[in-house]
C-alpha cells in the first residue's frame, strides 16, 4: 500500500470521510491518470452521492471499462447508485453481454434526469457548440480549435481544457481570449469568476448577444429566473434566431411557473425551428402545469459525527384566516423550537412592513428524509429566512446555503462544525454561505481550496441577509 493510499485509509477508518474526499481529491490532482487515485476518487464520490462528477472522473480516465476491471466496477456501481438503468444495462450489455440478468425487466419512469436547470453537462455541450462557431469565426486557430473539440467530445474534458486555457492566456485578441477564459470557468461552475469576466465583456465582445445569453445561464443555474428571463431577453433582441437562447427562455418560463408565457415562447420556437427541435421540452411545461409546489426550498448546513452535510429545508405557504406554523419531519425539540422562533421572528418584522390581513397564512415547514433524526437550532437561519421568502414572495438562489442560531431579537448567534458545514457545501456545488460573524476566527482551519470556492457572507443580524440577497 502506499503512503497516500494508508494516509486516505487512515482517514475512512477513524470517519474523517469529508477529509477524505478533499484528499483523494487533491491526489487525483496530482495524478489524473493513476487508476488507483480514480478508483480512490470516484469511490468517495459516489459514497457522497456526486453522481455526475463521479461519471466525469471516470470517462475522463485513459481506461475503458472493457479493458480494465476497475473502470467497469466503478461505472457498474455508479449507475446502480445512482440509479441510472438505462446507462447500467448498455454498460453491462456492452461490455458483458449475457453475464448480468438482474436489472433486465427493471424500467426506469422517473423524470430525476430531464433537467432544465444548466448543470455542467450543460455547459460542456454548450462549449462544444461554441468551438464550432470559433472554428468557422476564426479559421486561424483552425487547428488549435478542432483538436480541443475532439478531446472535448471524446471526454477528455482536462487536456481539452487545458490547451484551451493556454490559448486564451497567449493569443493577441485579448477579448477573445478573456471570453474562452470566461467559459472555462461556466463550465467548471465557477459562476462567480464567470459573472466577473463576461460583464467586463459587455460593450466589448462580438457578439454581444453570447455574453447576454452566458449572464442568463448563470442566473437560471443558480436559481435567479427573473434575472436570466432578462438577460435572454436581451440576448433575442440582438439575435432572434438563436435556437439555444429560444429554448432558454422556454426553460426560464417553465422554471418560473409561468406557463403561460412558456407556451407562448413555445409556440414561436415551433414555427422558427420545427416542432422537432423542440417537442422534448413540452411534457416539462404540461408537467409544471399540474404541479401544485410553488413553495420554498433554502438549504441549511448540519453537523453529524462523521462531517456536515446540506440539510433541503421546504416551506409552502397558504393563505389562511389565522397565522400558524406546522412543521413536519423527524425533529427533536431543540429544531422545533427553532422553527416556532424563526416563525414569530419572520411574522413580525414583515407585520411592521404589510398589512396584518395579507400575513395570515399556514406555513407548511418540512425537512426530507424521516428515517434520520434531526435536531439542533443551527438551521434558525436557514428557517427564518425561507419564511420571509414566503412572506415577501421573494427567491431564494439555489446555490446558497445557511448556518447559525437565531435569537428572539433576530441577531445570528454561533454554531459549532463549521469546518464541516463549510466543507459540505463546497462538495454540494454551494456557491454563498451565510454565516454567523462570531464563526469568523474558524475559517482559519478550513482548506484553501474551500475557502476560495466559497463566497462567504458574516451575518450579525438575519436583516443582512434580507439586504444582501433582496435590497430591501
């Protein structure tokens, strides 16, 4: 065995899984085509459920899982984690035909992979069909271009990317070079850099239109559909015929619950580009249209024995001729009393701003997954804000997430493993974390790689996340 191999050993064995995973990361780093850091890797990351970066560790390997074991143990575990039966049995048919029978009368009806939200799969095809327009704008990088789409299709995502990023780096057409910067980091969903570069862009690069149409794919990942609907909107006015930018706004709209206008925007896109391009989209809008969920969903950060994780918290609101607040979940006393406060928090700071008669609502609060026990007033945070959110009807982006005990009076108070909550978020993909101001000092512990993945908000009073995410 070797050093790094006992040292991530060591690590699993005494439930340090978090370091774990950061380790075996910063190994694969170091060595992306070593099987043995793959296989330490990808282990991990389906142990954590990360299912899609577990599928791209593994086909950006030099392995085939036709000629190496490992390579077809660890997909063969990953689609039946993950689960993922159609890819499971054309990996087993493929490679093994006749040798798996289990699984073969198992169909799969759920709808968990029909994704409208940009994720990074997203975002790689997307750059694909940029090389494309590159290789026809700028025949002098011919070459350079065609040999990264290849790599790229053929999912060697790390030697495209890094012949890439020396081209943008080198090349004397610093706006172009600026731009492919710009898309390295959308696709590795590093959208605070990302938003950063394509608005220095603005004014600048040609065409406009694209950098409109980036600005509205990072505000519909992270959950901002008002903001992306405009940036498409922009980004159509300057160039109407753009498919990809069309099938956007469909997107926005269906992701917004406005079905009126997805059917719309719908219709357009049949009669500019064919009803064939588009039809995929439709059962997603109908799908919207029955779904009855227009609530909230705020993630809060938890702490267990062996690291921290993402804790979805859902709230529904309805109106009611009397205020009241239901929690629902496997919940100790500790997290219930959190709610009622965050509840009576919430209620009465919206009642100095509105009429009393618009507040009278049930708020429905659950916490997924009953058959673990949860408790703790560490999501005070996380629950008072999701209620003001309901309150004001105001979003709240997906990417962010928060930790830290709430007073009566409304101030933040601090909370214990914030190392671990931290850590979960940047292995959850959590772009801004809210965080008590008093943890300040903590941060000093956590990795640098954490640390510069995050966008970290100091909280002293719940009314500065009110500010910071809705100006009000």
């Amino acid at each position: 065995m070797t050093e790094s191999s006992q040292q991530l050993y060591d690590l699993v064995r005494n439930g340090k899984h978090q370091e774990a995973l950061l380790f075996s990361e910063q190994e694969y780093d170091k060595d992306s085509k070593n099987i043995n850091r793959i296989v330490d890797y990808v282990n991990l990351l389906i142990e954590f459920k990360l299912f899609e970066k577990a599928e791209e560790v593994i086909s950006n390997s030099p392995f085939s899982p036709k000629d190496n074991q490992n390579i077809f143990f660890l997909y063969n575990d990953l689609y039946t984690r993950w689960p993922n039966i159609k890819k499971l049995n054309e990996l087993r048919e493929k490679n093994f035909p006749g040798l798996f029978e289990e699984g073969q009368n198992v169909t799969d009806i759920s709808s968990d992979d029909d994704e409208l939200r940009p994720n990074k799969r997203y975002f790689k095809n997307q750059l694909l069909e940029l090389l494309k327009y590159l290789l026809d704008s700028y025949p002098e990088y011919q070459k350079m271009l065609k040999k990264v789409y290849n790599l790229i299709k053929n999912n060697r995502l790390e030697d495209g990317y890094y012949i890439l990023k020396e081209f943008a780096l080198s090349t004397d057409k610093k706006d172009l070079g600026y731009f492919v910067l710009a898309e390295l980091s959308l696709v590795d969903k590093n959208f605070k850099t990302a938003k950063k570069r394509y608005r220095k862009l603005e004014e600048k690069f040609e065409p406009q239109w694209i950098i409109y149409n980036r600005l509205g794919d990072i505000e519909l990942a992270q959950g901002n559909e008002q903001k992306a609907e405009s940036y498409y909107l922009k980004a159509i006015g300057m160039n109407p015929e753009d498919f990809d930018t069309n099938l956007d706004l469909i997107r926005t709209y269906t992701l917004k619950g406005d079905i009126k206008k997805a059917t719309i925007q719908y219709k357009k896109a049949v009669s500019k580009f064919g009803e064939g391009k588009v039809k995929f989209i439709l059962p997603h809008i109908k799908k919207t249209s029955r779904s009855k969920y227009k609530g909230t969903i705020i993630n809060g950060l938890v702490w267990h024995e062996n690291g921290g994780n993402i804790l979805p918290i859902e709230i529904l609101s309805t109106p009611s001729e009397e205020s009241e607040i239901h929690p629902s979940g496997n919940l100790g006393i500790t997290l219930l009393d959190s709610i009622h406060l965050a509840f009576g928090v919430a209620r009465k700071s919206v009642l100095c701003q509105k009429n009393s008669k618009e507040l009278n609502k049930v708020i429905q609060i659950n916490i997924p997954e009953s058959i673990i026990y949860k408790d703790g007033a560490s999501a005070g945070l996380a629950f008072v804000v999701g209620i003001m959110a309901e309150f004001v009807s105001k979003k709240i982006p997906a990417d962010s997430a928060f930790t830290g005990e709430l007073s009566l009076e409304g101030r933040i108070l601090p909370i214990g493993g914030l190392k671990e909550k931290l850590t979960a978020a940047y292995i959850n993909g959590i772009n801004t974390v809210y965080i008590p101001k008093d943890n300040f000092p903590e941060l000093y512990q956590l990795q640098n790689r954490v640390k510069s993945a995050l966008t970290i908000r100091l909280v002293g009073h719940y009314e500065n996340v009110i500010e910071d995410m809705w100006k009000i």
